[in-house]
C-alpha cells in the first residue's frame, strides 16, 4: 500500500452493489488519475469480479476468513477474492468484529496469498499490539464517530496524535484514521496529526456529488503530503 | 423450485471458485440439459456472477444477511445476490447458523426480492414451525451424517419419514433431505421415502469424476420419480 | 407457570446483583404475597443461589446453554441453574439471541430437569411455529418499544392480538407481553387483550419507589383478571 | 497472581457445580495447604458465591463480560462476579473465544475492580501483542492438545520456550501453559521450559482420585521451583 493511502469503503450501501457500484468506483478511478493518487475500493463480495474488471483502482475484499479451504458453507476465504480480482481486505471491521486468533490467522492467511491485510481497530492501545502481527495497515477508528458526520481529526485529534506513536514503534505498517471524515479539511487535519491516510464510506458513498467529495479529499491529502515533504 | 430438486453445494471447497468452479458448474449444466432435470448450485457470493453468466442453471447464494441496505462492512444482502445473477439463498446452514428472527427475516427479504430460500434444519421437530414461515423449501441435514459418506436415507431412513409428514401440514413447501448422499441409490431412497429432492456437497464436489457422481444420483432421483409417478 | 403471570428481568442493571438485588427480591416477595400472585424474578446467574435461598419467589435464569454438560468453559447449562435453586430459564432474550436449533435444544434440555422455559419472541410470526415446540410459555417483546417508556399495549396492542391469536393454536403455552410496560394501566390493557400476563425491566428496577411500581403493575393484573373471569 | 501458579478448570464438566463441586474445591484446598501452594478455581457462574464462601482458594470465574451494567440479559460484569467471591477470571478462553475490542475492554474493566485476568491464547505470536495490554497472566494453550492427554510439555515444549521468550518482552506478565497437562511430570517440565504456572482441567475433573492428581502436578511444580531457585 502506497502513501497517502485513501480507501472507500462501500459498505452494504444502496448504490454499493450493480451498476450504481460500477458508476461509483469509474468516478473513484477517474479522480485517482487525475491526481496520481492510489483510492483503494473496498466492494461487497458479490462485487470484486466485476469492478476490478472495470477499473484500475484496488479492489479489497470487506472481510475475509481465516480458514483453509474447505467445509465452510457460506463464507469467503483469501483464495477467493484473490481470484476474482482483490489485492486485499479489510479485518475487523467495527460492523463485523472478530476474536484475536481470527486476526492473526486472517493476517496470515492474506500474506500467503499475497494480499494487502487493513485492521480496523477503535482502541489506541491495541495499535502497537496488532501492529507487532505486521498487517499491511491499521485503520483506527472510534465508533462513536462513526457515519455522524463528526470528524476524528477535529473531535479526537489525540487518538490520531496516539495512534501515531504507537505505529511508529514497528515499521512499515501504514495508519489510517477513519470516522466522521467528510471534507478535504478533516483529510488534511488526519495527515497533519501523522495519519499516512483516511478511510471514508457515507460521505461519498451517501453523497449527492461523489465526484467532488473525493476531488476535495484527495486534494486535502496532497496538500497535507507536500506540507509534510 | 421444481421437483425433483438437486442442490449442489460448492461450500469453499479447493475447486468452489474460479475456474475450477466453472468448469464444475458446466459439468452439472451439461448433465441437467441431457436429463431436463433442475440443478442448483450454491456456490460461494464472489462466483454468482461469474458462474450465473456462463451456465443456465438456477445458481444460489450459500448464505445471505435479513438487513435492510446500509452500513453492513462485509455482509451480502438479498438486493446483492439478486443483480449478480442468484435466483435464490440457503439459510441457516449447520456451518452458519443464525437466529430464529433472522430466519424469519431471510425468507422475508428473499420473497420481497423475488428470491428462493432453502432453510437448513437438523431437527425434524423444527419442520412443521419453519414450514410455516413458508419458505420455498427446507433441507434436512442432520449434522452427525454430513460429509461422512453415510447417506441420511440409508442410516436415518425415520429422519426422512418424520420430516415428510411434518412438511404435509403445511402445502407447496419443498423438502429436501441431506447429508451423506453419495450414490444414486441413496438419492433413490430418498425420494421413495417422500423427499422432493436431494442436497449434495462433498460427494461432487471432492469426486474424481464428478460427472459420473451426479448423472448416476440424477438418474436415482428420476428413477425413483418415475416410480412414484 | 400461573396466570397472571409476572416477569421481572433483573438484566445486568445496576441493582441486580448483590445486597441490593436482594433488597427488591424482598420487595418482589412483599408484594406477591400480600397480592396473592406469583412474580418470578429472572436474575443474573451469580445470583441465584442467593436469591433463592432468601425469597420464595420463583427464581429463573436469564439465560442457559443446551449443550450437555462437558467441556464448555463459561456457560450454564440447565443442571447448574437447577442446582442453584431455579426454576426455569428465559431463552432468546432479544438481548441474548440464539440460533434455532438452541431453541428447540434448551426447550428439550429445560425440559427434562423439570424446569420452566421463557422463549423471547419479536415478531408475532414466530408465536405459533415455536409454540408447536411446547416452551412453558412465549414472551413478544417489540424491541423498538424495549426500555422506551413506550408500553406494547398501547403503541403496538394489535401485536399482542395478532400473537393472542397464534398461540391459541397450541394448547398450554402462557403468552407473555413485554417492553415499555411501566404502569398498571399498561398491564391492565395487555392483560384485557389477551395477554396472560407482562415482562417488567427497567420499570422496576430503574425505579425511585420500585414496590408503589409494582404495587401498581401487580394491581392492573389482578384487576384485569377479575374483569375477565 | 502468585508463582508457580496452579489453575484448576472445572468447566462444564459433571462435577463442576453442587455438592461435587465444593467436594473437589474442599480436596484441592487441601493440597494447597499442606504443601503452601496458591492452586486457583475457575468456577461456573452458579458457583462463585457457593465455593467462595467454603474454601480459602481464589475463585475465579471462567469468562465475564466488558458491558457497563445495564441492559445485558443473561450477561455476567466484573461487578457481579467481584461480590460474589471472584478474585479473577479467565479471558478469551478456547471455548469462549472474544473480539480483541473485547479483549482490551475486559482486562480494563477487571482492573478498574480489582481483579485478575488471565487471557487465553493459543498462538504464541499474540503473547508479546496481548501482554502489552498488561493482564495479570497468560495462559497459553495449543487446541490441539486440550484434553487429549499429551501434553505440551512433551509435544509442543517449543511452543512454551517461544511463549516465554514473549513474556519476557514486558514485565510482570505470568506465563501459564495448559493443554494436556495430565502428571507431575508434565508440570515440572513446562516450568523447567520456564512457565510461571499450569492451566489443568480434565486430568483433575474427570479423575477417579483428583487428590493424588492435584498433589502430583503441585509437587511437579514444586520441584521444578526448587530446582530453578
């Protein structure tokens, strides 16, 4: 995964699947050109085949088991979305939480298949613990920002703030803050504090002008990046 | 869904995605048309698409969540399978149970989506309840025989038998009898003993020539159709 | 069970455990006996055995597991509330959902200890197919109305109706309804529905003068009852 | 927590709860006091107050929840289990496997009570992660070997060298290896590989002479101790 990193989760949203889902991620990959900038794709499932036939953008899986294959009627493993097109997947996601060994296993697991692993976490304190199984990427994200349109890098800038030094103490493994990011301002503030990049969902996926919303994040995100440089 | 009905399974077997699914679905497409038998596949929700273009039978989703569109990381919901080309969903099977309300909710949101649903039951007690929550159909699969090479009708032929008079109380809800089908006379005692229909997994899906395994098991149920007719 | 029936969900609230639990299962026996009514009190399982050594109010668990008893760290199987001094369990709280199969399971399990089961129902769909499993009784309980102040006899009465009507169709099995109910007035009207008695929580245990509460609750029981006899 | 540390879990097993259980409890006081050894009870919910209340051991319970007190039907908080006689309990057990949120949230909790927690693990890759949270112990515990008879002493002794490595990384974290622990032997060499403590189950609960079993593994410990002194 490349710096600044911007992932659009698409949730179960009503335009996350079918044409609507395609039109959304050409929208993504056309701002992802025009800047030079890598928008990651997070799509249901169902979607992986199709859009990352589509678009040039990653496309990562929402979840993924740990499992070997085999008997799990149901279920998607790394071996799947790797076929149909992911270079990834989010773990731990707040709407869909795992045990510990699960973590580590899907951790594992994603790395056998070369794939990019995203642990979603709402403590401070576990950044360093999780950060130590070496995942690609930790995105923190407290719950209680979550979808309300209240950004974490203006309402708890100090979890960014710790967030940040507890991934400093291993290398390589990227931050991103997530919750309440709704304008190119929230996206700067997040890098500013030390974030390496900014999950988003509703504010584009709700939004009546996508296109615009991920132009004015993207462009907060290299503003903040040429500050920084 | 038709009579008889024969549902395969793919679970995340090493050959349930990608090509190997493919070519496996062509297998089960080729021996339908020669026998104008109905075969479902349920295959996992990262191949619906992919597999729901390439060949003409009905293909299901192993699983799908009763949640309204929304903020679902990870989850597939009826509207998702539905535009990927699924005509219907197992729910609650033994390797992914759910609640009684989420039983409930499934069939409801698959019937407003114009979608089939299989409710997965290992206790016969729970067929008569179920039935009427009208679902298209109910497969009984009592957990101690799957994937164990003993066929439900042959070690549990009083399974079968309770459950078909269970399922007469209530019209038009299929039954379909499960676990440890592997041979066309297995499936032939079945639908003697009044089952609609057949659940097959491992018998195809780990077979050497899974050709064989399901032209001799669609040859047992229409055989044993005939007879009945 | 009896008729009026009367359930007081302790849940994990902050008087349920301890001195003070037992202090409002003093006030629970006070009134029930100066009332003649029975008043089951469902209490965490750390309190049980206290509970019922101090009150002669029956004593349920809030909850139990269906397994057989063996290596399950962490749960309570039936054998356990038993010895504590219960006298049943509820099951599938909508705060505690289990799968189907627990259901039918922890029904047989409550069963042949001897003990009371209580299976928690939202939608009155679900009232006749789980009264087909003989629990001793089904309590419907709306979670959008759940600790709302809202009671079910007032915004919702055609729900207590509707499952009247369904569970008429097994004999023997009690119909509980519960959520929001916070006065004598509200029992009184879920009684005069139909109901063959209520579900109490936070009414009383979050209350300043818990025994006027259920004083008051108590007397529109008894008062509907002798209207309908 | 002291050293060497003996946990004794009585899970769900037939003499787990009642006048068996204190039985067991009273026989394992016993040893404790003769030889001044510190030998923990991890104990069904039912029974905290029953045992607690009988022998000098500390009780711990075998699992507990993070919630605040309030609208958690069926759950147990630290609270409840601290007034009943709990001086700890056991996280994330194998047969009761949590979130990492959950994780991070009951040890905090526990804290903020004054009790114990002991986090169960089975890959040694997560003790250095989960000890950075700072529980009093880890327990760590290969599935494949829990009440198997072969212990991970002799068959997995790398897998406690690791664990200790692990531990070592922060201070005043216990180590204790479970799984298979099933003689005086096993004891003495999983803290010769330097463990702080053993986790024992089924060796003692499903014992025909628990006494002798207790007094054997105590004095494998004891040994060892001495030896290492």
């Amino acid at each position: 995964m490349k710096r600044p990193s911007i992932i659009l989760n698409f949730k179960a949203y009503p335009l996350s699947y079918g044409k609507d889902a395609l039109k959304l991620a050409k929208i993504a990959e056309k701002v992802s050109r025009e800047r030079s900038i890598e928008v990651i794709l997070a799509v249901p499932f169902t979607e992986i085949f199709r859009i990352s036939q589509s678009v040039e953008n990653p496309i990562f899986a929402q979840h993924v088991e740990h499992f070997q294959l085999g008997a799990y009627t149901g279920y998607i493993l790394p071996e799947m979305i790797k076929d149909a097109g992911a270079k990834g997947a989010l773990i731990n996601h707040s709407e869909h939480r795992i045990t510990i060994d699960a973590v580590v296993g899907t951790i594992k697991r994603l790395k056998e298949n070369g794939l990019e692993s995203v642990v979603c976490l709402q403590h401070y304190e576990l950044v360093h613990p999780i950060a130590i199984l070496s995942p690609s990427a930790i995105l923190i994200e407290p719950p209680e920002l979550i979808g309300k349109g209240k950004a974490i890098s203006k309402e708890r800038p100090e979890l960014i703030t710790r967030a940040v030094d507890e991934v400093k103490k291993t290398p390589d493994v990227i931050l991103i803050a997530g919750a309440g990011i709704t304008s190119g301002a929230d996206v700067y503030e997040a890098i500013k504090l030390g974030a390496d990049g900014v999950g988003l969902a509703s504010a584009f996926m709700l939004s009546k002008d996508p296109e615009a919303v991920l132009r004015d994040m993207v462009d907060g995100a290299l503003r903040a990046f040429d500050n920084l440089g």
